[in-house]
C-alpha cells in the first residue's frame, strides 16, 4: 500500500507541510526534526508524489509544448523537427520534462491552453508556430504563463520569440546573385498567407528592387512548403518563356520539387538554370545536384527557446525577442563560374 504524505507526518509526530518542507529541503525545519522525518522516510521506502512535489516547491519542472496551427501538414517538414529535438535536448538538461499537447484532441474537447496550463501546473510553455494560429494561442500569449514562440511573434506580459531574420534570408540569395552578375530571379514562396513566406517574398521583391534586377509576375508562384508544391510552381514558370536565369524557393523541399520539374523539361541546373532552396535539411546535401540553400541554424534556435523560457520561468530575464542570422550556403545547383564570395 503506497503511504501520503499525511500518513509519513502522523508517524513523525509533525505536520504534512513540515514533511513537504523536508523533502524539497526548503523552510527552516531543526536538524533533529530532519532527521526524524527522513527516518521513517527511509523505513518506509516512501517517495512523494509529483503532485506533493509540485505543490510544495510551486514548480512542476513541466513545459509544455504546443504545436500551433496546421499541425498535420506543418510539422512533418524536416526544420520544425530538427529545431524541437534542439528545444528538447536543451530544456531537459535544465531539469524539465515535456508534455505534449495533443492539437486534435484539443480542438474536440474545446479546451484553452491557459485552462490546461493550470490543470497540469506547467512552469510555462513552447510554442511551435503553423500558419493558421487558433484564437487560443493568442490567450495563452495573454496570460501570465510564461511563453517562448519558434517562428511566432508574441507580445503577452510574460513572453519572447526566437526566429531566423527573415529578411536577411532573401537578402543575402539576392545579393550573390547580383554580385555574380544574375539578374533575372524567380520566387516560390509557401502560402500566400504565410507570414514567414510573406517576409521573405517583401525582402525579396525590396532587393530585386534595390538592385534594379528583373522579376515578372509569373515568376512569383506560391506553394504549401512541400516538394509536390515546388513541382507545381515550377511548371507554372516554365509555362511561359523567357525563363529566369534563377530560381529561389522559401523551402528546401519546394525547391527538390522545382528540381524534378527542371530535369523534365530538361533543364540543367546549374548550367541553365540556377536554384537555391532555404532551411539546409539534411536531403540538400544528397540531391543530384547538391541544393544550395540558406541555412537556418535550427540546433541554436531550439537551445535559444530553451534556455530563454527557463529565464522567464526563474524571472531572470524581461520578455524579448531573437532574431537568428542565416547563412547562404552555395552548393552544386547555384555554383557559378567565376563566383564572387559575400559575406554571409
């Protein structure tokens, strides 16, 4: 029979608070009263629950993780997985475990993350943002629980956000191609109501701009972020002549899609046509040819959410953001001759 925390304190001949006192090692308890307690502890083999624990030290040690938006499409990209196993490893070397939000079984139920919050006495909250962001997120951003987003921009009391700088990703794929004397460029963003495409499709254009460098309202082409998508888009390009000289893609995996589509219409890349994806998946580095890509450093952004909401939990930091550098990384399908190198 499993002992309470009640019954270990009738033993001892002291109060439940007492006991909890103890056990967490917190209050001012005599060493003789110590000694007692952990006596019986000891002889009766007793472990205190997590509630008892909880309750106690008024921290669960528990994070929630909450997969925001369209989470059977968005979460099954390679980047959302890398950046949550970094999130993962990061907060358990600090001391927490994980609990999951199931988002199918939320919306069923109708339940509010900040209600869910309190029934699970979670310390705070990461949120892993999809496109579509349920009206729940933005009260759990409101409460006083406190937040980190990945790729999410919060603004509550109690909250920060971490994600690539958007802008400098087609910044820094439009200044090399311009530097290396490529000036016709085409875009395939996500969703046409992405907020992250979105930001990479207004730097874009503003670069193009800048530069004085060709863009035609075909070569602007939306996808959902996966291959069969960048497939799609690509024929569209390629429906109309001319075609660019380039071509780059807000996803790694649009941009392996847009790379079938070129070797059926027989294409070379690079030869004929240049291609750069962004994120830096692992596949980049396998397809025929290599895809160059911008790198989003992944592994940094999971440790950086970790460690930020740790900060808001143990009120050692005031809410703010972070905005990560990426790097241009050029491989086989947008080598040029004679390439000039820029700073990424």
């Amino acid at each position: 029979m499993k002992l309470t925390i009640r019954e270990i304190a009738n033993m001892a001949g002291v109060s439940p608070g007492t006991v909890s006192k103890v056990i967490n090692k917190t209050g001012s308890i005599s060493p003789k009263t110590v000694k007692k307690v952990m006596k019986i502890i000891e002889e009766t083999g007793y472990h205190p629950s997590f509630s008892a624990k909880s309750l106690a030290t008024k921290k669960s040690n528990l994070i929630g993780l909450i997969y925001a938006g369209e989470v059977h499409v968005e979460f099954s990209h390679p980047f959302f997985n890398e950046v949550v196993n970094a999130f993962k490893n990061a907060i358990g070397k600090l001391g927490y475990d994980i609990l999951v939000f199931s988002n199918d079984k939320f919306n069923k139920m109708k339940e509010d993350y900040v209600a869910r919050c309190k029934h699970f006495h979670l310390d705070g909250c990461v949120i892993i943002a999809g496109e579509q962001l349920e009206e729940a997120v933005n009260q759990l951003d409101q409460s006083n629980v406190p937040c980190v987003g990945v790729d999410i921009e919060l603004k509550g009391p109690r909250s920060s956000y971490v994600s690539t700088d958007n802008a400098k990703v087609s910044a820094k794929v439009v200044e090399y191609l311009y530097l290396n004397s490529i000036k016709k460029v085409a875009f395939i963003g996500g969703p046409s109501n992405s907020i992250i495409s979105n930001l990479r499709k207004e730097a874009f254009i503003h670069f193009i701009n800048l530069f004085g460098m060709s863009v035609r309202s075909n070569w602007i082409q939306y996808g959902n972020y996966f291959e069969d998508s960048g497939y799609q888009a690509m024929k569209q390009i390629l429906a109309n002549k001319p075609y660019p000289e380039a071509v780059y893609t807000a996803s790694d995996m649009m941009a392996l899609g847009a790379l079938k589509a070129l070797k059926e219409e027989g294409i070379r890349v690079p030869e004929d046509m240049k291609l750069v994806g962004c994120d830096d998946i692992e596949a980049c580095r396998y397809s025929d040819p290599p895809l160059a890509t911008v790198k989003q450093d992944k592994d940094k952004m999971g440790k950086l959410a970790a460690y930020m909401l740790h900060d808001l939990i143990n009120g050692n930091t005031e809410p703010g953001s972070i905005l990560v550098d990426p790097k241009l990384v050029i491989r086989d399908s947008c080598v040029i001759e004679k390439d000039i190198t820029m700073s990424t």
